[in-house]
C-alpha cells in the first residue's frame, strides 16, 4: 500500500514538473516591450506569525493566519497565478527580496524569535532553475526585533535589513555559496528629542495614529543607491543617507545626507527614478509623497515638494503603505492602504509629480503593489481581502485595466517574480 503523504507529494512534483513544462512551451511570449518572454514564477509573502506574543505590537492583527511563502506559475499572456506549492513557514516572511541572477532569495521574518525574544530572523533559498521551488539555505539573526525590510546591496555580497520594532539597520554579509554570515554591523536608530507634529501640508483629517507616531524609532526601509557607497533609510521620524564600507561591510553617518528632520508624519518608504537622480518618498502617516533631488557623488538630498496622493476633499485616515516607480520612469504608483487603493502619479520632465487618478485594487486593505519584470502587469497584494489582483498595465497613460485574475491567499503581504531562461536563445 503506498503511503497517502507520498502519494500527496508524488503528485504535487508531477504537477509541478508538468506546470513547468507547459510554462517552458510558452517561451517567446512578447511582452509590452516587444521582447521575447520566457516562463517565471512569483513568489508571495504572507504574515503568518505563529507567536502572536513574540512582538511588542500586532497593529494589523490576524497574523497567525498566513501560511508561508506561497510559489506560483504565472502566465505572461493574462497575468494568472497558478499555484504550485508553499513553503510553510510560521514566522512572518513578509518581505522577500531575489538576487539579481535570480538563483537565491531572502525572506525578512517579522518576529522576535531569536536570542532570547529579542530578535527577528532572515532565511536564504536556494531557487531551482529546473523547477523553481525553494530549498532553505540557513536562517541568522536580523540583529533586531520585527525585521521589516531586506535590500541587497549591488554587489551582491551583502544584505541589508531595517528591524522596525527594534528600530536597527544591521549589514548581514551575503557568503558564496548563498548563505548569510552574522551581522558585521548593527546600528540602533537614536530617539528623536526635538519630536515635533507637523502641521503643514495635511488634508484635513487624513493624519492617522499609529505605534510609531511616538519617539522610539521603528525603521521602515533599507537600501543602497546605484553605486553602492551610500546606503538610503527611512524609519519613522526622519530619513538618512549612510556611506557603505563595502571592504569591511560597516555603515557610518553622513550627517549632510539628512533628507528633512524629525516630524510625525511617519516616513515610510523612497523609491529612486531610474535616472538615478530622482528620489520619491512616502510618509505612512500623513500620506504625503515626497519629491527630492539625489547626488550620487555625494549622497546629497535636495529637498523638494510634498504631494498628497488622495482626491481633494478626503478627510479620512489613509494610511499609505507603499511606493513604487514604474520600470519606464514614466509613473508612480501609491497605495492607499485605508482607501483600497492605487494612486498614480504622472512624472514631469523636471521629476516633479502630477496627480493623474487612483484605481480600486478590487480588494481589502492592500499591503503592496508590484510590476512583474516586463511592466506588463501589475499586481496588488490586498492583506485583508486574503487576494492578490492583477491589472494590466497601459504604458502610454500609465492606467490600470483590472484583468479577472483574483488569485487567494491569506494575508498576502508582498509579491516578488524570479524569469527563468532569460539568457537563453
């Protein structure tokens, strides 16, 4: 008599290895782009915390519910998820980020499991080229509680993560094979003293309190610029600009680089133009989005103007969530998290921002937005609704057509897309 959990397994590789192979018949699919596509996974996230206990705060509740990372095919010509297995994981992988080649991935674990309740974790994969499915490679400390967010740095031999509830950078070096050595730098963002409320450039009543609209830190993001000898990072009271040592793996201060001072509206997130010489910014808080001008000589900000990326009149709290530059530069999409929906910005010539309308993400809650590689599709992780929507993405006008793919998956905190054959002729 075979075994039911073998038999399971049995047919879940067949199906795998047969999903594969008809995802490997459809290469040469073109994208918007004109070029030829082959077969990618994607890859999602979930808040799945097991130890509701292990954190200081729960500010979205329902955790415990998620199951791990969740794998998927994904058809180039509609934008379908089809599923094809999770790796069950119960400490919050709820943010991933894939190397270049696309061979390994790190997923940011939002807990505080490690060293005594003090300490969040970050896991290496392996990614099969034959198939796509995760192997893990080994699982360090975060170098802080409630690890939020991982980057990595250009040159590939380091990750960095910013540990929101600890309020830490840490530099964890990224070794040849994959895995992750310990940190060989951990910085503890100082409270601010001069916490201030900002007053100005509000719509009436979108200001919404929240855990880190106090004076301990909670760091939001972490990532290095194109070149590698400065690394961004936005927690909840200001925003720095760090010189790397790339020799010796270690962070220092440029205290030039401060992108403005300490305010309350909840610095979230910046995303760079791919000119290099743009920086977008998002406060959680108030909902602003920020326009700054970037030396990368000197990992210098300008500042500029702040935008708000709600209709006129709106008086609710918002809480915006994420900001992302389409692959063109042409646009910038926000979410608004309360709203359940997607902003989008039209890029001027000079970088500066033009509100050109929102879309409905068709969901509850939305946690993330992200482009497959090819900017064909965009896809909305919305937490509450346990789906993930896709729309399709109009290049000229930067609109968002909702396709009929609403994919399930209980509280979907981001998705990341691995091409497989790029290379190949």
């Amino acid at each position: 008599m075979i075994c039911p959990t073998i038999a399971r397994r049995s047919l879940l590789e067949a199906s795998t290895v047969l999903a594969w192979a008809m995802l490997m018949s459809v290469s040469g699919v073109k994208g918007n782009d004109g070029e030829a596509k082959g077969p990618m996974m994607a890859y999602v996230g979930t808040f799945s915390l097991r130890d509701v206990s292990s954190l200081p705060s729960m500010v979205d509740g329902h955790w415990e519910k998620g199951r791990g990372i969740h794998l998927f095919n994904v058809d180039r010509l509609t934008g379908a998820l089809t599923p094809t297995g999770v790796v069950e994981h119960g400490s919050c992988p709820s943010h991933l980020v894939v190397n270049t080649e696309g061979t390994r991935m790190y997923s940011a674990n939002e807990t505080a499991q490690m060293e005594d309740g003090v300490s969040g974790s970050i896991s290496s994969y392996s990614i099969n080229q034959s198939n796509g499915q995760l192997t893990l490679l080994n699982t360090v400390s975060s170098g802080g509680a409630g690890p939020t967010y991982a980057s990595i740095h250009p040159s590939g031999r380091f990750l960095f993560v910013a540990n929101y509830f600890a309020g830490s950078l840490a530099v964890l070096p990224i070794l040849p094979d994959g895995t992750l050595g310990p940190a060989s730098d951990v910085k503890r963002m100082a409270n601010a003293s001069n916490f201030s409320r900002v007053t100005d450039l509000w719509p009436l009543g979108s200001f919404s309190i929240a855990e880190h609209t106090g004076h301990v830190p909670h760091v939001q993001s972490i990532a290095a610029d194109a070149s590698g000898r400065f690394v961004l990072t936005y927690d909840s009271m200001q925003a720095l600009v760090w010189m790397f040592d790339e020799r010796r793996g270690v962070l220092s201060e440029n205290p030039a680089a401060e992108i403005h001072g300490p305010s309350l509206d909840g610095p979230r997130q910046l995303d760079c133009h791919p000119n290099g010489r743009w920086l977008y910014s998002l406060a959680n808080v108030n909902g602003m989005v920020g326009f700054y001008e970037y030396d990368s000589a000197k990992g210098c900000v300008t500042s500029g103007r702040k935008i708000c990326p709600l209709p006129l009149g709106f008086t609710n709290a918002n809480f915006c969530n994420e900001l992302m530059v389409c692959p063109d530069g042409r646009f910038v999409y926000v979410v608004n998290r309360m709203r359940g929906g997607i902003a989008r910005f039209a890029v001027g010539e000079n970088g500066d921002l033009t509100l050109a309308g929102e879309d409905w993400t068709r969901g509850i809650y939305p946690r993330s937005v992200y482009f497959d590689p090819a900017g064909d599709y965009l896809y909305s992780c919305n937490q509450k609704a346990g789906n993930i929507t896709a729309f399709r993405v109009d290049r000229e006008t930067g609109d968002l057509a909702p396709s009929d793919q609403v994919t399930p998956v209980v509280n979907p905190s981001m998705i990341v897309f691995v091409e497989f054959g790029k290379n190949e002729k």
